[in-house]
C-alpha cells in the first residue's frame, strides 16, 4: 500500500474543520457504535489517535447481510464487541439498532473486520475501500475499566472520503438529536 500526500495552499482558520470536499469526520466514542452509508468507491479512514483500542468494522449489502469483502477483507471474525453494544441500554445504542433494523439488517449472524490490537500504537491508520454500496457500522466495545487493569475505551476517529461529493450548497443533514416539539421560523 503506498500513500502519498499532496500538500497545496489552503486557508486555515483556527478552531475550524478544514476538510477537502467530499471528507466527513466522525467520532466513535469508546464503548459505543456508529453506522454510515458508504458508497461504490468511498474510502473509510479509521484512526486509533491514543492506541490499544480494538474497533470492529462491519459492511452490510443491499439485502443486509453482512460481508467483509464489500470493504475489501476476504474473511472476518464474529462481531461480538458490536453486538455487546447494541444489546446495551444505552439511548445511542438503540438509536443504532432500530435504524439497523429499518434497514432490514440482520444482526444474528454478522462477522466484522477486526481492526489495532490490544497494543497497537498511538495514531495507528487502517484504510478501507467500499466496492458497492454499504451499511458501515463502526463499533469501538470495551466496558467499564477495572482500577487494576487500567483499560478504559478510548475514542476513535473515522473519516471517510467520497469518491462523489455532493453538489456545492447540498448538505446531508445528520439524524435530530432529538424528536422535534417546536417548529419556528425566523426571516
């Protein structure tokens, strides 16, 4: 695998995110899951920025059956740290689930690409290419830490580059955080 980096002039303003078109960042808090929509062609970034955080990645096709190889991996493993997730009663966890669930995703029988180690190193990349359109769910498992053991869940950064970005001025608005009680409109 090579990488390479093409550095050209930007503005820079302090405080803002400054992503080439086409790059969404999310943020996979440790102990939870995050599911994206990857098209034909988009690049998963997923980066480790303080090490020894396992995270699972697991790629479901149109029918919702899960598979590996739409993210270019021959084999996986079973998805226990996402299942162990999504069978919490944390609020997001739900959320998750039931949109999984809308989707027609079937969470039995799905094995996911298993990604760092328990001693990986800090700021440690994986790359990922979508070969059709999929339902990514990104799970980072780990329960509470034991005060002997000294092994919390830590966050992870997932960036995923698109091979189409949407037209200038057309935004892909992410879920509500909440269910909508007041409708006001401000001219």
């Amino acid at each position: 695998m090579t990488i390479t980096v093409t550095e050209r002039s930007r503005l820079l303003m302090p405080g803002m995110a400054n992503f080439e078109p086409g790059v969404e960042r999310y943020r996979v808090t440790g102990g939870a899951v995050t599911a994206v929509l990857m098209g034909a062609g988009d690049r998963l970034e997923i980066i480790d920025p303080e090490g020894c955080q396992p995270v699972e990645v697991a790629a479901f096709d149109r029918d919702g059956k899960s598979d590996p190889g739409l993210l270019g991996h021959s084999s996986g493993a079973p998805a226990t740290g996402i299942a162990a997730i999504l069978a919490g009663d944390q609020h997001d966890a739900r959320r998750v689930a039931d949109a999984l669930a809308a989707k027609g995703i079937d969470l039995g029988a799905t094995t996911a690409i298993h990604c760092f180690s328990q001693d990986s190193a800090a700021a440690e990349t994986v790359w990922m290419t979508a070969s059709a359109d999929v339902v990514c769910v990104i799970g980072v498992p780990g329960g509470d830490m034991s005060p002997e053991d000294q092994n919390t869940p830590t966050d992870i950064i997932a960036f995923i580059h698109r091979t189409a970005p949407p037209a200038p001025g057309l935004q892909i608005l992410p879920t509500p955080l909440a269910d909508q009680n007041q409708d006001l409109r401000i001219r």
